[in-house]
C-alpha cells in the first residue's frame, strides 16, 4: 500500500442540517455509515475532507475557520483525494469505497463568503463514499489507498441500502 496519511479529525452530525460535532472515535457499519450520523445509508454514507486542501483555502481566504464547517466526517492529512472516484481508502482497519467529490452547497458561503467559489474546483469540497468494511476509527489511525487492482475484488460490490 501507498501513500500512508492519517485521520486527523472525526465529525458526526446528530441531525439533518444540524451542528457537526467533533468526536475522538466513530463506529462505522458496513453499508450505512457512521453509527449515530443523521447521514445513514445511501451513496454518501461518510464525507472526507482533506487537511492540505482546507488550510490552501483558509490561506486564500485570509480566514481562520474551524474545519468543522465544511460538514464532513473526516479530516485527513498526507492522503490526496484527488481523482480518486472508486478506489478503496483504508481509514485505520475500515474501508470506504469513494464514490465521488463532494460539491460545494450554499452552507459553504454561509460560514464563510467566498468557500464555495473555492471548492468549485475539482476535488476541492473533499470526497464522499460508501463503507464495504465498517470497524472504529479513531483520530490518529492510518489512512492509506488500497492498490487499484484490489478495489477491482468481488467484496466490492456491496448493495447501497438504507436503514432498516
């Protein structure tokens, strides 16, 4: 494996459009998500920010704004999301298979004016995807990209459902 980062923070939103609340660890579960996120199931069951590209943007900005705002579950450092539309990221023992980039919304300019027009460039809103392997993560696991030929594996397909 390649390209070894690590897990630098952990969000979990407890309502739709409500806060998101900073966590030391998270349970993810294979096919839904994060364990207690309003974000259950689907195509984007976890969103994945990186730190490099939000500190680029806090410095076009002159801001200094929480990372938080951005609204994803993860921060990753040393670990390019860039193009990285179905590969397999490996955050400490879990796998998510990346689905796409995450866009900007209006919420972007309401934290600060001018972010969204920032993250309109590909792969500057950070990515999102599904779990195929859940477990704990922690702040501080590994974050590492599976070699392409593995994310080709049958265990790759597993079905998008939602809560029971």
């Amino acid at each position: 494996m390649s390209e070894m980062g690590r897990v630098d923070a952990i969000w979990v939103k407890r309502v739709r459009r409500g806060p998101m609340d900073p966590v030391t660890e998270v349970v993810l579960q294979a096919g839904y998500g994060a364990v207690g996120s309003a974000s259950w199931g689907g195509r984007r069951q976890v969103t994945i920010i990186e730190r490099e590209v939000w500190e680029r943007h806090m410095a076009a900005l002159g801001a200094a704004l929480d990372p938080s705002a951005r609204r994803a579950n993860f921060m990753v450092s040393a670990c390019s999301l860039l193009d990285s539309r179905g590969r397999v990221l490996r955050l400490g023992g879990c796998r998510v298979r990346i689905r796409g980039e995450t866009r900007p919304c209006e919420r972007m300019d309401e934290a600060y004016p001018g972010l969204r027009a920032l993250m309109e460039s590909p792969w500057a809103g950070g990515a999102f995807g599904e779990v195929l392997g859940g477990g704990a993560v922690r702040v501080g696991d590994p974050v590492e990209w599976e070699p392409r030929e593995s994310t080709e594996s049958a265990d790759a397909a597993v079905p998008l459902t939602r809560r029971p």
